[in-house]
C-alpha cells in the first residue's frame, strides 16, 4: 500500500530564552494511504508539533514531511485538521461555521453547493435540523460533531485530529468514536489521531505508533488489522485486552517507569 504521509529522520528543537528544547529526534512515521493512524506517548512528547510539521504550519530542523509524493515545505490546503476545544465561532450559525473553509479554498464554489455538502455530512453526523443554530445552543458532543464536518467539508485528503474527544464524557466519546467509523466508511481520508486515550487507539486505528519521551522518536508500532466498522464490545475481547497491555507497558517505557528488558 501506498505511504500518503512520511516523515524520514525528522528533528526538531523549540527556540528558548535559555537555549534549544529537543522535541523530535529521528523521528519515522510512515502511514499508509487511507489508514487510521494513531499516535500515543507521554504528555509532553511532541505529540501536537507532528501534526503542525505535517500539516506545514511549521517544519522541522532536521528531516523531511512528505505527502503524496511531495516534500512538505507549506501550508496544505488538502488537510483537515480537529481539536480538543471544536472553536466554532459564536457568530455564525452551525451551517456557516461548517462551510468556512469551503470559503477559503474554494471561493468560486456556488453557495448552494457548499450549504449541500455541508448539509450532507451534518445529516451522516446526526445534525440534521441544527443547521441554523448558534454554537452555544448545542451540546458539547454536538459542537465536536459539528467541527469534524468543517475539517472534512472541503474533503481533505489527510485529517488531523489532536485530542478531539478528550474533553468529553465517557458515553459522548464512545458514540463519536462510531460517528468516526461512519465517517471513515463515507469519505475517503487518511487519518492522523494524537490521543491519551489507548482504548480509542485500538478501536479506531489501523495503526498504533508509540511515541518516546522527550525527545520523542518512534518507540513502537502495532498494526491492527481488524476490519470496520468495529462494534464497542471488541474492547473486551481477549485480542483488544492483549494489545492494550502491550501499548500500556509501551507507554510505561516511554515514562521511564519499567525498562524494556523487566520482566
């Protein structure tokens, strides 16, 4: 299969009143043209700077980003990208928050076309009948809803979700965790997850990668081929738990809390 995004030998040190901050340091990270990829590690580990390296809103000292081919050296209007807080803006209704960046990458686009595709993927997210209401008239889980439809309304070819659900309740979480499996089903985009959360990991990715401490470089990799959607009950099955002991004791190295070689 394919890699849609690569990053070969990336380094990388934040600028400090008292010197460089190592963040990355040899970092490879391969992901395969529309996989799920998830990434775990300690807090601190340079989790969120990947995603700004490969969505070009930053680049590395060292190393190369590729995407599709393509050596990144700015911006990419073909990412999408999701966060923890859904930043919606207060004065604008759902439907004109969601269609923004349809009106920034594509201006010319007739506005019955962007409320249609903005309506379409509103409907497959359970918003159906929101499409007038103010951010602040939904529900937390809902404006999360709302900004997974502005990242992939303009349809992106990679998505970039940085702790999306992280702030929400167990139930919210879980249901949108399955949202994304139909997403996934209906759009055709590579996806990149940053998560603390090693259950959401292994129910929706293909592909774990486990993230070093500072600075971080790739400790570990797990493949999950399962095929999706996945119901919520896989997490219990013998499988599920022997992955996360796996990525848990991963994320226990990470920390410096159990060396490799402990038995």
């Amino acid at each position: 299969m394919t890699n849609l995004i690569e990053l070969k030998g990336v380094t990388h040190a934040y600028k400090t009143k008292s010197g460089p901050f190592p963040v990355l340091k040899d970092l490879n990270v391969s992901i395969p043209q529309g996989a799920f990829c998830a990434v775990v590690g300690p807090s601190g580990c340079g989790k969120s700077t990947l995603t700004r390296l490969i969505a070009g809103l930053m680049f590395p000292d060292e190393g190369e980003v590729w995407l599709h081919g393509e050596l990144v050296r700015s911006p990419r209007k073909t990412v999408g990208m999701a966060f923890q807080n859904p930043v919606l803006l207060e004065w604008r209704t759902i439907m004109q928050n969601v269609i923004l960046p349809l009106e920034i990458v594509a201006p010319s686009m007739p506005k019955a076309q962007k409320e249609a595709r903005a309506r379409e993927l509103l409907a497959m997210v359970g918003l159906e009948g929101f499409e007038n209401k103010r951010p602040s008239e939904l529900s937390g889980g809902m404006r999360q809803r709302a900004s997974l439809c502005r990242s992939i309304v303009h349809k992106p070819d990679v998505l970039i979700l940085d702790e999306p659900f992280g702030a929400l309740d167990a139930f919210t979480r879980e249901d949108l965790w399955q949202t994304m499996h139909d997403l996934r089903a209906k759009e055709p985009f590579t996806t990149l997850l940053i998560t603390h959360d090693l259950r959401e990991s292994v129910y929706l990715g293909d592909q774990v990668v486990v993230l070093s401490g500072r600075p971080a470089t790739t400790q570990y990799v797990m493949d999950i081929d399962l095929p999706g959607p996945r119901p919520l009950e896989m997490l219990y099955e013998k499988s599920s738990v022997e992955r996360l002991s796996v990525l848990r004791r991963q994320i226990e190295i990470a920390q410096g809390r159990v060396t490799e070689d402990a038995q």
